[in-house]
C-alpha cells in the first residue's frame, strides 16, 4: 500500500510527463490507475456530503441546546467537531 503523499507525488510526476509528451505505456497505465482512485475517492465524499451537512447540523443545534450563550459560536464548533470526526480512523 503507497502512502497519500508517495500517490500524489507519482501522479504529479506522471501528469507531468504525460504534459511532454514522454509517457511510456506502463506510465500510462499507471496514471489510469491513480486517476481512477481519484474518481472513485471523489464519489464517496460528494455521497457523505449530505451526511456531513446533517451531522454539522446536529452538531450545531446540540451545542445551541446545552449552552444558549454559544450560540453565536456554535457554527464554528461545530465545524471543528465535523473535522474532528472526519479524521478519526474508522475501525
């Protein structure tokens, strides 16, 4: 398994090269590979944007709930609670 950043480093490489004109075969079939991965990691978060909008909401109106003084604040923390979800490793 390639870590994000060796992935991306490669795939820039690669688009480069493709940019030149100089892409050998298994280069191409390399990049289709990783172009691929993107395709299919862009789909699953566009299909959890609706349940992160709903999860902020939830968020938010808890926040509100338990403490009426944050309210003018409750966005922002919740926006750092959703981010804070979205980096948990999931089991």
């Amino acid at each position: 398994m390639t870590t994000p950043y060796y992935r991306d480093d490669r795939l820039h490489h690669l688009l480069d090269r493709a940019r030149r004109g100089a892409l050998l075969p298994a280069e191409a079939d390399q990049l289709v590979s990783l172009i691929t991965t993107l395709e299919q990691q862009v789909a699953e978060l566009e299909a959890a944007a609706p349940t992160r909008a709903a999860l902020r909401a939830r968020y938010a109106a808890a926040i509100v709930a338990a403490y009426p003084d944050l309210r003018y604040v409750a966005d922002d923390l919740a926006d750092h609670l959703t981010r804070t979800h979205d980096e948990q490793p999931t089991t």
